[in-house]
C-alpha cells in the first residue's frame, strides 16, 4: 500500500478530512467492515474502522454515494490511520493518507 500525502490526492479529499474526523468525535461516522483493509494492515486488538463517502457518483448510479471513501482507523477511541481508497471496493487502491 502506498503512503500518500492529503495535498496529492485532490481538494474534494482535503476539505473531506475534517468532515470525516468531526463525524467521529460527534459519534456519527458509520462503520466500516475492513474486509478489503484486512488484506493490507494489521489490526490492533479492539481497533475499529468508520466510514466517510468522498464526492458523489455521476448521475446514473443507482447509488448515489460517493464511489471514493476515507476510512478512519480508531484504537482506543482516537483516530490513528487515516486511509482512502480511490475505486469503492477496489483492494488495490487504496493507499494511507499520512499527514492527516
């Protein structure tokens, strides 16, 4: 997986940061599975992911959701990976955002 700066990866996921990160501490951030993480990382007992769309899907997409996410990595209640992905459900492209 690659390391990345936020600054490369566009202003839509910059400014989806913060928004990401405050829908954590709020409690809001919807949970993420990790199935696709599971293959990349290690997880930390009691580790957990949450889930934030980045975008939205072009006019035809029956879902409309974003189809790039950011995945937040929580231990212990503090934020302390931060990951996106640029192809929903694409396990390699994902890469680590590393100065968040």
């Amino acid at each position: 997986m690659f390391q990345v700066s936020k600054g490369s990866l566009g202003s839509d996921v910059v400014a989806a940061i913060p928004k990401a990160k405050r829908e954590f501490q709020l409690g809001k951030a919807a949970s993420h599975r990790g199935d696709e993480l599971a293959r990349l990382i290690t997880f930390a007992r009691g580790a957990k992911l949450y889930e934030f769309q980045v975008g939205q899907a072009h006019g035809r997409d029956p879902f409309g959701a974003g189809k790039r996410r950011l995945v937040l990595y929580a231990e212990s209640g503090q934020i302390k990976r931060v990951f996106f992905n640029l192809r929903h459900y694409d396990p390699n492209s994902w890469v680590e955002i590393i100065d968040c």
